[in-house]
C-alpha cells in the first residue's frame, strides 16, 4: 500500500467548480444588503469551505481563471440560493461579522490580562480569520468552540466483529432495493452487508487516533489542538477465488472527483478463505479539512446542505483482469439518533 498515491486536487477551494459566474451582477428583486436566512446559511457553509487565504487567488481548474475567496463566496451563494450577492457585499458583511464576533470575545473574557493578550493579536488579524471560528481561537489560545452533542464513538458502519448489521430501512426507494434479512439458517452476513458472489465488504471503518489515546476513536469529539492526530481507514474484504485488487477511493463534490486514492492488496489465506485487509490507510489531506471545515459549522442543518453534495466513491477491480468486483457509493448526513452513526445498505438493481 503506498500512502503516498492520493492523486488531484488537495484543496477544498476547488469544490465549487460548477458555480455561477454571475456573483458580480446587480442584484434581482433583493434589497441591496439584506442577508435572508438563506443567504446567511450559505454564507455560512461557504466560510467553512473557503479558508482565510490574504490577498492569494484560487484558479477554478474547469474555467482557468482566479478568483479571491470573496468571490468565491458569492458564487457559492448564487449557486444554493439563486440570489446574488457582490464581493463587496459579502467583504462588507464579513467586516460587520468580525466587529461583532470581537465585542462579545471581549465580553466574555473576565480576566483582564487575557482581555489585553486578546486585543493584541486580534490586532493583527484580518477580518477574515476573526470570523473564522477556527483560526480565531488557535491565535488566541482559547478552548474550542463548544460543538452541538453527537452521541456515538468512531464511524465503524460494516464492522461486523464487532455488533451486527441491521436489516436496512423497508421504506422503498425509486430503483433502489433495501438489503433483506435472510433466515437464520443462512450465514449472518447474507443479504445484510455489501458484497457480490466474487468479493465481499466485511469492515469498513473510519477513525480519529490522538497520541495521548491511540485506542479511543471518536470523529465528533471536540479536539483543541490535532497536532499527532491520525485520521485513517481500514477496511476488509474477502473472496473464494485467490486474486491481487485494486481500490480505488474517489473523493467528489457536486459530482466531480476532487482527488483520488488507488492501494493495491494481495490475498492472505485464513480460514478457508481469502482475506484483503487494507488497514490503517491515512485519509488525504483534503478529508482531514473537510471534516474539520464540516465540524465548525454552527448547525446540523449546515452540515446536512454540505454533506448534500458530497460523495465518496470505492470501486475494486480485480488487478489482473480489470474486472469490476465491486463498486460502493457513500453519502451522508449528520445522525439524530441517540445511538450515534447509523447506516442503511441499499443494492442498485434494473429496473
């Protein structure tokens, strides 16, 4: 496995590729600044997506052309409300936001020497970080922003070992079949975890490790400092037939691939069977932002807009014949269940 073979863009700036390019126009019917909940959600999700970048220009790989990050942010609200918004309204708006979310920094800082280390960098940032949420309390050392409660510990959605899959939702969907439970004679994965007569899915987790705790694994808990974390994934997967494959992970926003990891794994021989363990694959640096981005959002609702257009893509090939032996599509929303991070399993069919 070469940690190392993330292939394409490792920034999230480039997600919006698909935007309109009208931010700029006079705007239709809307009064000149008002910021209707709809614009001011999407602000919002567009502050998470577009880091603080200075005077720095971002090239939209599909256009060739640069754009600063106010910019961006207007295309991005063009695009999820329809409305306009200039650059210079949104400058203006991040001004009023920063001077805003300064009074009640200061406000809520009853200690007097930490008011005035507080006014001193605060000085010298822009606007634009003191909005950030995230850039704001890394200058000023202050405790994380305290993030809304999602019960649950680590994302292990197919760790069979360790509970065991539910029967997915009955509710039908248009070309879509949810999974069956099977009767009990028949073996405990069929018809409730993702596989083929070929190759089958038998773990698949995602984790968030910390030095100081390497055995917890929790991607919502509220983390002050990532220095020495490791994101990574580790998945599984078994056949009857002796064979090398190849993973391919795309990552993709609004339908287009943003990067791309391809591992190749061989076949060890265990219990009468062929086993494929890919473990401990460090996430590329684009996840790692994404979710960090993602967390900082104020509100579910942000996160679920967010999550709407973000897909992630797992296709196994057989290395040596190129035949497709499996192809898992991921989509996501934050969970509101008091049990932590559910999934449903559905199986694409003909119609």
């Amino acid at each position: 496995i070469d940690p190392s073979s993330w292939s394409g863009s490792e920034s999230p700036a480039e997600d919006m590729e698909r935007m309109s390019d009208s931010a700029d126009k006079p705007m239709d019917n809307d009064a000149e600044g008002v910021w209707s909940p709809d614009i001011e959600q999407s602000f919002q999700e567009a502050l998470a997506i577009y880091p603080p970048c200075g005077r720095r220009k971002i090239i939209l790989s599909d256009e060739g052309k640069m754009y600063g990050r106010n910019e961006l942010i207007a295309r991005y609200i063009k695009l999820r409300t329809g409305k306009t918004r200039t650059r210079k309204q949104v400058s203006s708006h991040i001004q009023v936001l920063a001077r805003r979310k300064s009074r009640e920094f200061h406000s809520k800082l009853k200690d007097q020497t930490v008011k005035d280390k507080a006014l001193q960098s605060m000085a010298s940032m822009s606007s634009a970080q003191i909005v950030s949420a995230t850039a704001i309390h890394n200058k000023l050392g202050l405790p994380g922003i305290p993030r809304p409660a999602f019960p649950g510990a680590g994302v292990r959605p197919f760790a069979q070992q360790a509970y065991p899959i539910q029967p997915a939702v009955t509710t039908a969907i248009s070309s879509y079949e949810p999974t069956a439970a099977q009767a009990p004679t028949a073996p405990a994965w069929q018809g409730r975890s993702i596989g083929t007569s070929k190759l089958r899915l038998v773990e698949f987790s995602a984790f968030l490790e910390q030095q100081r705790d390497p055995d917890s694994a929790d991607l919502n808990c509220n983390i002050q400092d990532d220095t020495g974390a490791f994101y990574g994934v580790t998945s599984q997967y078994e056949s009857s037939e002796n064979m090398t494959i190849t993973c391919s992970t795309k990552v993709c926003s609004f339908g287009k691939q943003v990067v791309e990891k391809v591992e190749t794994e061989y076949a060890r021989f265990e219990n009468g069977r062929f086993v494929y363990r890919i473990s401990r694959s460090p996430m590329c640096e684009y996840m790692i932002n994404f979710i960090h981005k993602l967390k900082h959002l104020p509100e579910k609702y942000m996160m679920n807009s967010v999550l709407e257009n973000f897909t992630i893509l797992l296709v196994v090939t057989n290395r040596d014949t190129q035949e497709t032996l499996l192809c898992m599509a991921c989509v996501f929303e934050v969970s509101n269940s008091e049990h932590g991070a559910q999934h449903h399993i559905y199986r694409l069919v003909k119609e």
